[in-house]
C-alpha cells in the first residue's frame, strides 16, 4: 500500500464533504482522486504504482480555493506512507494560502467563496450567492458556503470577507 494521509481542517460538519485531491510533480499533474473528508478531517489516498520522489498534493472542493501543500512538495517513498497535516501550521501551503479558523487548537483551513471555480474569490462569486440568496435556492449548491445546505447572507459574508483579502490560488 502507498499512499499519502492528508490532514485538512474544515468547518462543515452538516452536509458530506466531497474533496478533489490531485498529485503533482513540479506542475506535472499525476493523479486526481475524488474522496469524501470524513470528520476526522483525515482523507487518505492510495496510490499503485506511484514511484519514489517528492509531490505535490493538491487539495480542492466545488467552492474553496485550490490549494497546494508547501514549497519543494512532500517526500514520498514507494511502498511507504506519508503523513501530511495541512491545519496545524500556516506554512504547510504553498505560499502560506491558508486561513486561520481556530485558535484553541491552532488551525488552518482553505479559503472559502470561490463558487465559479476560476481560482478567486470576487465580486462574480459573491453575486452568484446573492442571485441564490435572494431565490431562497436550498440544497447541494456551490453557492452555499458554510455547508449548511442553504444558501443565504452567511455565505455571502464568508465570501466577501475572503473577497477583500483578495483570496486566491497559489501555485509553483
Ligand atoms: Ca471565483
Ligand atoms: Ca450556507
């Protein structure tokens, strides 16, 4: 067995968290499998026929911002596992793209609000939850932020909080 178990912080604990990890060496693109987070917030991934060498992880779901573990990849050796926690510290992204969500114990998460998937949180992102918003749109939607299954002012405020630190992806 070789695989990778990733460590990743979320606040959602209402709806199931369908996560797009991908492994990359440099910006080759490898590997992309699709897992549910459990609420341990541990995800692991198995590889077959991944060879020895230093990777990127690649972490992703439908509204936050992709998000890559930090510079130089992480050490893998084929038939071993590697650990990666990607919440404990700032510095375990690539260019220090996480957000502090906690502080008893320190945690650090992806950045929420990126609802059309074009690496930024922005104004197209924040007017697409209001137009949802303002519809009362319930459900599974990339618009509702927090996870809660609704799609209202809190996922706006998230959003446009993330918006004017103008969040976006950080990649090699
Ligand atoms: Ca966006
Ligand atoms: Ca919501």
């Amino acid at each position: 067995m070789k695989v990778f178990i990733i460590q990743i912080h979320t606040a959602w604990s209402v709806i199931l968290l369908w996560l797009i990890l991908e492994i990359h060496q440099h910006r080759i693109h490898l590997q992309i499998l699709q897992k549910v987070l459990a609420t341990s917030g541990n995800v692991t991934l198995a590889f077959s026929n991944l060879p020895t060498g230093n990777y990127y992880i690649v972490v992703n779901h439908r509204n936050s911002i992709e998000t890559w573990s930090r510079q130089g990849g992480e050490a893998f050796t084929s038939g071993g596992n590697t650990n990666y926690n990607m919440s404990d510290q700032i510095t375990k992204a690539y260019g220090n793209n996480l957000k502090q969500v906690d502080t008893s114990p320190v945690r650090f998460a992806d950045f929420s609000g990126d609802v059309n998937q074009d690496g930024s949180v922005d104004l197209t992102d924040i007017i697409n939850i209001y137009n949802n918003a303002v519809n009362f749109i319930t459900g599974y939607n990339a618009t509702d932020v927090n996870g809660d299954n609704i799609t209202d002012l809190t996922d706006l405020v998230i959003t446009n909080n993330n918006s004017v630190i103008y969040a976006g992806k950080v990649t090699p």
